[in-house]
C-alpha cells in the first residue's frame, strides 16, 4: 500500500506547506507575524541545521493544527506557536538517545535565555517553558495553551499524510526499509497516549487505523 503515498500527496496539503516552508525561508513574512514568534522560528530554523532534525515541514504542519485548535479553544496563538516552534532546540536524530528522551527538559534551559532578550514577560515565560517542558508528560499541562501545544505536537505522528513525511524523514537518515516502518508504528503509539483532547483523540484513532494499515 506504500505505492500509494505519492496519490495521497497530491491529495493533501502536505504540498501546498512544502511550497509554504520554502517561501517562508527565502520571503520570510515580517509583517503579520508577532516579532517573539519570528524570531521563535528563525532560532529554531538555526537550531534545525545542527541538530538535523526534527524535520521542519512536520514542524510546521504541527503549527497549522495549533492554529485550528487555538483558534477552537481559544488559546493564545502566540504562545502556543513560540512553544511549537522552541520545543526541539536541543535534539538528536539519534532514536532515543539520552539527548532525544530529555529534549523537552534541555530546550527549555536552552531557550530560557532568550526571553529577557526578546522582552517576554515572567508569566508568559513560564507559560511557554512548562509548554515546552509538559509536551511528553515531564510535568503537567499548567495552562491551555501548553494543553493545545502538546495535542498540535502530537499529530506530527498520528496522521497518515504526516506518517507519511516522517517515514520520508527516516529514509533520508538511511534508516533501513523494515526498521523505518516500525519506528513510524512504535512513534504513532507515543503520541496518541500523549493526546488529552477528546476531539483530538478521536480524530488520531482514524489516523491511526490507516497508519497501521499501511505501515504493520
């Protein structure tokens, strides 16, 4: 069934935010963006070049769910998209290595810095940093936003077209065939335990149901 990714592609917007990433990098827009939450996006595009992963378009597709849910439950985007964006500062393709378990718990001590910089104020920087800190259950949600930043967070891995990139992502690392699809299993079955949101849930276990489908 995996020859009928490139269809389902073509059917999806992953193409359309494709083109979007690369258009944000050469034309970044300045104008309709909140200052903190570009500058978010331009160090976690640096951080992206030494740590080499996470891959930016699953990033970036995790944004676009963080803006229908912040838009649904009425979560401050701002804080919740500098969260997205400042989660993986510190990370390592390496599966599961001391740095990949730890990265929410290293990003956050890596970011803290930057706040009094950007002039974040106190309660927001501690929103954020719990943000970052809560999004693989190291500490509990203590805010909406952090709430609806773990679920965007999630459905990196939950969603077949999103599956899909990842698998994508795991073979440009030279992860073999077999291994590649059980990592794209064994990460699904992460992320939807991490899932809180009821309608969240319930669309992740439609995803899931096709991801296993094509992946098992």
């Amino acid at each position: 069934m995996l020859s009928d990714v490139y269809l389902l592609f073509m059917k999806s917007d992953i193409l359309k935010i494709y083109f979007l990433v690369l258009k944000s990098r050469i034309f970044p827009n300045k104008h309709n963006m909140n200052k903190n939450v570009l500058k978010a996006k331009r160090l976690m595009q640096e951080r992206l070049k030494t740590n080499k992963a996470p891959s930016e378009l699953l990033i970036e597709l995790a944004v676009k769910k963080w803006q229908e849910l912040s838009r649904k439950y009425k979560a401050n985007e701002d804080i919740v998209s500098i969260s997205l964006y400042l989660a993986h500062t510190i990370f390592s393709p390496e599966w599961w290595s001391d740095i990949q378990k730890n990265h929410p718990e290293l990003s956050a001590n890596f970011v803290k810095p930057c706040f009094d910089n950007w002039k974040v104020n106190q309660e927001d920087q501690n929103t954020i940093l719990n943000a970052i800190r809560a999004h693989h259950n190291d500490e509990p949600c203590e805010s909406l936003e952090a709430e609806v930043m773990k679920n965007a967070e999630c459905f990196k891995f939950v969603s077949l077209e999103w599956s899909l990139i990842w698998f994508h992502e795991l073979w440009l690392r030279r992860i073999a065939y077999n291994q590649s699809k059980e990592k794209v299993i064994k990460k699904m079955q992460q992320k939807l335990e991490l899932l809180t949101l009821d309608d969240c849930i319930l669309e992740a276990k439609h995803g899931c149901v096709k991801i296993e489908e094509i992946f098992s």
